[in-house]
C-alpha cells in the first residue's frame, strides 16, 4: 500500500531549493523518481567518483544495490517536497543553493 503523501507544499515555480542525495543511504528504489512530477532525478550506477566518498555503511548498500538516484534536474526542482516523503531510505534533503552553483 502506497503511502499517502502532502502535495500541499508544491508550488507552480521552481525555486532556490534542490534535492541532495546522500548515496550512504540511498536503497536505489525509485520511489523519488516515481513521485517527482517534474523529472528532477534518475537512476544511473554510482559513479566512482561518488562510489570512493562512500562509507562502510553505504559501500555495503552499494554492493547490493549497484542504481543510486541522481539530481540530473536541479533547476526543475519545485521544492514540494514529494520526494523527501517517498523516499523510505531518507536519503534525500532539500537544501538551499545559489543559481549557477551546483
């Protein structure tokens, strides 16, 4: 059974927010990908460049599950939140950026 999530937060613009993805704890389930109405992530393998930053923790999820969710549209992001309350890992925060920094 799907949990209900609020959609209450989603605006009509994008905003100064974007999803970061904290590989240590991200199951590659695809829930955020799923929920997110605005195509901002995607699965791909991890990196090695992310695969090397990886702790115990998440070098064994990564054994596992080899798919991580990556931000491939930070600037669509529209900061509802959806994807914060999909994902059962909690792998995944709203943080605040500047544009042109990524």
């Amino acid at each position: 059974m799907k949990k209900k999530l609020d959609q209450s937060n989603c605006s009509d613009v994008a905003e100064k927010l974007m999803p970061i993805v904290n590989f240590n704890s991200c199951g590659g389930k695809k829930d955020c990908v799923e929920v997110c109405p605005y195509d901002v992530f995607e699965m791909q393998p991890i990196s090695q460049e992310d695969k090397a930053k990886l702790n115990l923790k998440g070098q064994i999820k990564t054994f596992f599950f080899k798919q991580k969710a990556y931000v491939i549209n930070p600037d669509q992001c529209h900061s509802c939140g959806l994807c914060v309350q999909a994902c059962p890992e909690k792998a995944i925060k709203l943080t605040r950026f500047i544009k042109g920094e990524k």
